[in-house]
C-alpha cells in the first residue's frame, strides 16, 4: 500500500505470525518470551504487547513485537543483550525499547521510543499459562490477475472532514480507500506527477479535499499500474477530467546514485506488489518494497516543490528508514507547516546530506524537459 500519513503512537502491523512453543531458558537468559501493556496518555489508550526474543546463529539475537490490540508484528532491526542491558531498534517506526533484566531474570524495565514520545513499558517473563493468545492474521488476499483491467464497480467520493491533517492512498482488504486528498493529488498518483506539470484547471482543484472508497470489479489486491488505471478511470467518469500532454522544460530534481553504491536493503516482495511509504513523523520516512519511482512520486507529491526524476538505474524494490531535518521548503504539498529547526546536537542532517549518508543516494537540483497535463475540463464529483 501506499501510505502518506502522520502516525504518532505504535504503528499498524505488517504480517502476523503465530508465536512458536516456548524455549527452555534460564533466569539470565533474555532468548524468550515476553509481555507487558503499554500506556499511552497522548492518545487514552492502552497496548498490549509481547515480545519474542530467539537466538541467532548468524547474528545472535533476533526479535519480534506482537501489538495483540492493533493485531501485528513489529520485527527489530538489530537486538543487543549485555550485562543486563538490553536494546531493541525498529527501524520500520523509528522505534527502539531499552530496559534492564531484573536481577531475578523475571521482567525487563525500561522505555519505548518512538519518534519524539518516550514511555516507561515494563515486560514480564511469560509462562504457557500467562501468555496472551495472538490472534490469527487477516487472511492475504491474493494479487489481482496482472492482465486484468480493473474498474471500480462502485465508487463514493465524499468532502473530507475538515482539519484532517495528511493524507491518505491505501488498500484495505478488497477496497481502494484515499482520506483528505485533492483532485490534484489524485492527479499527480494516477499519472505519476508533480503538482507543477498540472496546467490550467479552477483553484478548487487545489483546494477541496475528498475521501474515496471503492471496490474494484476484479477480485484480488490490485498493483499499483492497476490502482492508477482504476483512479484515472474515476477522474474521467466522475470529475470529467480531460487533458492534452505538452513537453516543457521545468526546474526538477533528480535522484542518482552515490559513487559508494545504495546502502538499503532489497526487498523480497513480489513485482506486482504494493509499496508502502509513510512518515512517522515529518522528516522521518519508511520505506518497504518500493522502487524507485515510488521514491521519486512519494518526493514529488509530499515533500519537494517541483518534480523529481529517477535516475539511478537501480531496479527491484528496496527497504530502507530515511531521517533527515526538513526546511521550510518541504511538506507544503501536504498542508503541514514545518516547525523552525533546532539546535540539538542529535538533530538529523538536512534531506540532501542525509539521502547519501544513509542510503547512498543523490539528490541534485536540475533543469529538465518533461510533460505537462493541461487541463481542458475538469469538474467537481458526481453523485454517488
């Protein structure tokens, strides 16, 4: 899926697995398994997680969040035990849990992480008795038929509520939801654009937001070339949107790849699947299974100020976690005000220096001929 949203506390989950029969382990031995709830005041809710440490061969430990209450996993990045201490990073929700073992090896105290909120979580060591049932995963729906041609079968285009912060494209299930996106947005994912080669059309284009849901007329999860077809389907039945193509030559972006090579990892996600990009919090962005073109449209459509061309010859899909301090420049396309930069010392460098360090990538301002949709009609929805 492709997500382009705000998230605050312990994030969605990604894929559901059945915890496996307990190990035998001694009391200083962390490799088990463990739970405790985690109290959120920001948000008045309460999470019960727990946690699967396993021994490694390769690495040493590995480890696994179970959000029973959200109903997912939260594999760790890395996960470090010395002298008591242990240390969990999840790169996937820039979230990290440090706690000590108790000196009767019966629970672990210590703080999750997640972004910029930090809360005490104390874990107990589980028995077969005291561990909490997890719940069976959502059956995965299978791909839809790559040589399907989807429609949506039915389709509601409502006025978002007011105030909603972000924005939102993703599949849930069997239908193709957006939350709090403009007929510009829809535009710029359905034909991969940038907002600045969209010419012509009213201001309200810019400025009216919509929710959508819709079911597709084929079954199974749809790709994205199918998620755009079905959206420039509904922009022509339900907007009335025509438009003709015109090169222009534009500021622009675009993104190569640093003389050391990419420093993410590659995916093993199937071609056809679903990429999800989306920000834990502004300047803090996690990518699964994604091109780079989904890069390059996530850049263009949420955070830069003109389009932004891949360049980097780089194919497959990658996962990676990019943190940088964003300028005033950014998120404009998603109504977010930037807040003044900070000294601190730990501050993340600025998007340009941080997309080399950390992933190996480059980011270079340019000129560059691309094409432009000029409007020739476009109105508001339909009814439903």
């Amino acid at each position: 899926m492709l997500r382009i949203e705000r998230l605050c506390t312990l994030s969605a989950a990604i894929v559901l697995t059945p915890i496996l029969a307990l190990a035998q382990t001694g009391p200083h031995d962390v490799a088990d398994t463990w739970q405790g709830t985690l109290h959120i005041p920001q948000v008045g809710k309460d999470l019960r997680l727990v946690l699967k440490i396993e021994k490694d061969p390769a690495h040493g430990l590995k480890s696994t969040f179970y959000s029973i209450d959200q109903g997912g996993t939260l594999p760790a990045t890395s996960t470090a035990f010395a002298d008591g201490a242990l240390a969990i990073k999840i790169d996937m929700i820039d979230g990290n849990y440090e706690a000590k073992l108790s000196s009767d090896g019966k629970s672990l105290s210590g703080t999750w992480k997640q972004s910029d909120n930090t809360l005490p979580l104390l874990l107990e060591r589980t028995t077969p008795a005291t561990l909490w049932t997890i719940p069976e995963p959502p059956k995965k729906l299978p791909p839809m038929d790559p040589k399907a041609d989807p429609s949506f079968e039915v389709a509601t285009v409502k006025p978002s509520r007011p105030n909603t912060p972000g924005k939102l494209f993703t599949v849930r299930g069997t239908k193709v939801i957006t939350i709090n996106t403009t007929v510009n947005d829809l535009i710029t994912f359905a034909y991969g654009v940038h907002s600045k080669q969209i010419v012509g059309g009213p201001s309200w284009i810019e400025s009216d937001k919509f929710d959508i849901e819709g079911q597709p007329d084929v079954p199974g999860t749809p790709s994205t070339k199918q998620l755009r077809a079905m959206l420039r389907k509904l922009l022509t039945e339900r907007f009335g949107l025509t438009f003709h193509k015109e090169p222009r030559t534009l500021a622009a972006y675009v993104i190569t790849t640093s003389k050391d090579g990419p420093k993410m990892s590659q995916s093993n996600a199937a071609p056809d699947a679903l990429p999800a990009l989306f920000f834990t919090k502004l300047g803090v962005l996690t990518v699964r299974s994604a091109t780079m073109q989904d890069l390059a449209e996530l850049f263009q459509s949420a955070v830069l100020d003109r389009p932004v061309v891949d360049q980097t010859k780089l194919a497959g899909r990658w996962n990676f976690l990019l943190k940088w301090t964003p300028d005033e420049s950014q998120f404009s396309a998603m109504g977010v005000k930037v807040p003044p930069p900070t000294d601190a010392a730990d501050a993340p460098p600025p998007l340009f220096t941080a997309i080399q360090e950390q992933i190996g990538l480059k980011l270079e301002a340019t000129k560059t001929e691309v094409d432009v949709l000029v409007l020739d009609k476009i109105e508001r929805p339909s009814a439903n």
